[in-house]
C-alpha cells in the first residue's frame, strides 16, 4: 500500500515493511520536496505495528512532525 500526501510543500510517502524480528510493520518514511526529485530524507524508528494500515497512518503522522520540525534526531552517543 503506497498513500502519498502533499504536507506544507512536501510529498510524505510511508515506505513500511513487514518484518520478522520483532514482528510487524516498520515505521518508515520518504520526504521528498514537493515538485522535485532530488533531497530526498529517508526516516524510521525503531517502532512496529501489527497491521499495515496502522503502520501507514503512524508513517504520515511522523512525516508531518518531521516537516514541521517537532520530531527530534536521536543521535547515538557512542559514534
């Protein structure tokens, strides 16, 4: 299931997969500037959901704080 949305000038579209361990769907998504193809920003997080639709409502809902800049970076201290 591919569901695109235009957000304040960007294309948020959820990339999630299933995956096995741990079992679920991925939180990930692609932020692409609206009417371009390149400063793409691929982003996840380490949380998984039990079904696809779920998974893609949490992926847009991320991808907005993303664009709005409310979601933080977390940034491994040991790198």
């Amino acid at each position: 299931m591919s569901t695109r949305i235009e957000y304040n000038g960007y294309v948020i579209e959820p990339t999630t997969k299933l995956q096995d361990n741990p079992h679920g769907w991925t939180l990930e998504v692609r932020i692409t500037p609206a009417g371009r193809s390149t400063g793409v920003r691929r982003c996840r997080a380490p949380n998984t959901y039990p079904n696809e639709e779920v998974a893609v409502a949490r992926c847009l809902a991320f991808g907005r704080r993303i664009v709005d800049g409310k979601a933080q970076r977390k940034v491994d201290p040991t790198k």
